[in-house]
C-alpha cells in the first residue's frame, strides 16, 4: 500500500458553524470549505494545516453515523484518514491480509475525494479512512 501523507484528522461535532468559530480563533486560520455529503448524512468544514487537513464533521440528520458516533461517545476524533496513490490496490491489499473492511470498493467523499474505510477492530479501536485524489493524476 502506498500512503502518502495523513490525509486529515476527521472531528465529531454537535454544532459544525460553533466549531468552525472555535477552530478558527484556537488555530488563527480560516475555514476554507464547508461541504455537504448528502449520502453520508454529513457537512464538513476543513481547515488546512500545511500538507494536512483538520476536517470537523455534523450529522445531518439523527441517524447518520456521526450523529450516533456523538450520541454514543460525545464529540472528539472520529477518524483518521491516510491517503493511498491507487485507494483500489490498498483496498485489495488489505483483504488480502484478512484486514477487516467496512467499505470493499471505494466511494465519494467530501471534496471529491474517493474514500474507504478500515474497521477499527483491525485499527486498534481507531477508524481509518483511505483517501485517493483522483483529480491529482
């Protein structure tokens, strides 16, 4: 598998306009994209940090899987997101390890990016997201 970089830290939040306010004042950087993943039942904001992102995520809707992540644990990181030159080799990859996977094909994303996830109970208790930008190549 080919990573490159930690993508972004993504953080669970209750009120995504709130944070961003406290982002921006705790960090001294703006909020450059908010996005709404309408599939995911989420909206992102993201903030840049050099080669990485910070990425703060609400659900949308009481069922999405942020909004029970908060529900179930409070608000804090949810995930951490690597990024991967060709997301379907590390997808094969990992099933060839016996790595379990909560997504077998990669998806879309927020900012375009396709996305897959690594169950945390092959992660140590940590979701980790695999990230390709396509748009990149």
């Amino acid at each position: 598998m080919n990573l490159t970089h930690i993508e972004h830290i993504g953080i669970a939040v209750k009120n995504l306009q709130e944070s961003i306010k406290k982002f921006e004042n705790m960090l001294g950087i703006k909020c450059y994209a908010i996005e709404e993943v309408k599939d995911q039942k989420v909206k992102t904001a993201f903030f840049q940090i050099g080669q990485n992102k910070i990425e703060l995520l609400e659900g949308t809707e009481p069922d999405s899987t942020i909004s029970k992540f908060i529900e179930k644990r409070g608000e804090g990181v949810h995930h951490v997101a690597l990024a991967v030159n060709n997301i379907e080799g590390a997808l094969q990859e990992l099933k060839e390890k016996n790595i379990q996977l909560i997504d077998e094909k990669p998806r879309l994303g927020a900012e375009g990016l396709h996305i897959a996830f690594i169950h945390p109970k092959s992660a140590g208790g940590v979701l980790i997201e695999l990230c390709e930008n396509k748009n990149d190549k």
